[in-house]
C-alpha cells in the first residue's frame, strides 16, 4: 500500500452533497473563533444534526481577522473536509456555516445576534494563543 500523503491512491472526483435544504437552516449558534478547529470538528458535527433539525445553523465570530469570513464569503460559506476511516477516504460538503461577523466591524450586532431567541447556544474555540488571556 502507498503511503497516505499519496493522494493518486484515492478518488476526490467525487465530493457527497448537503444532506439538507441550505434555504430552510436558522441560525441557532453564534461561535466565537471559526478557525480551522472549529470547522473540521463542531461545524461538522453541527451539518450532520442539521438534516434531523435545521434550527442550528451557525453564524461564527473572528476574534481579530477578516481572512476566513473573505474567504468562505466567496463560495456562500461552503466548504469541503475529507474524512478518512482506515484506507477510504470520503470529501464531504459543509454547509452549517451560514455567515461570519468580524468582531472589530460588527460588535454590535454580534451583541444583539447573542440576545436573540433563536440563538440557543453560544460557543467558543480557544487556541493556544488564547490561553494567556
């Protein structure tokens, strides 16, 4: 068997669909700290429970940079991750996300989006850098 780092021994033609009607998500977390963590695990786990209950769409937070939400905002958010379960790998379309504010452009209204009704669970990812604070 070829090592994993080759990617020619799988196939990525294929990429599995929202399993839900993106149109028909509310928003019901506010993350703060979208990062790449924070994509790769809760936003991923949140797309699964989204196709039982499409109240928990997420809005996320950047703390300091305009990166992630410039780069996410081009493709309506979507984005791929690539599963592996021993040898099979599998990319798989995520749509949970449904918008990220920037702290520094939009503190008001990530303030009101945290008193909102709908919003009933507010998280957070704390990185290394964070734990000093």
């Amino acid at each position: 068997m070829r090592p994993l780092s080759d990617p020619s021994q799988f196939n990525f033609e294929r990429v599995a669909p929202l399993r839900y009607d993106r149109d028909q998500i509310t928003l019901g977390i506010l993350h703060i700290g979208v990062g790449n963590f924070h994509r790769g695990h809760q936003a991923v786990f949140v797309d699964d429970l989204l196709a039982r209950d499409p109240r928990w769409g997420i809005v996320g937070v950047s703390m300091r940079s305009t990166d992630t939400r410039d780069r996410l905002a081009k493709q309506n958010y979507l984005y791929t991750v690539t599963e592996r379960d021993g040898s099979q790998l599998e990319r798989r379309l995520i749509g949970s996300i449904q918008s990220i504010l920037v702290l520094d452009e939009s503190r008001a209204e990530i303030l009101a989006l945290a008193r909102c009704p709908s919003i009933g669970l507010i998280s957070l990812t704390i990185t290394e850098n964070g734990y000093c604070h």
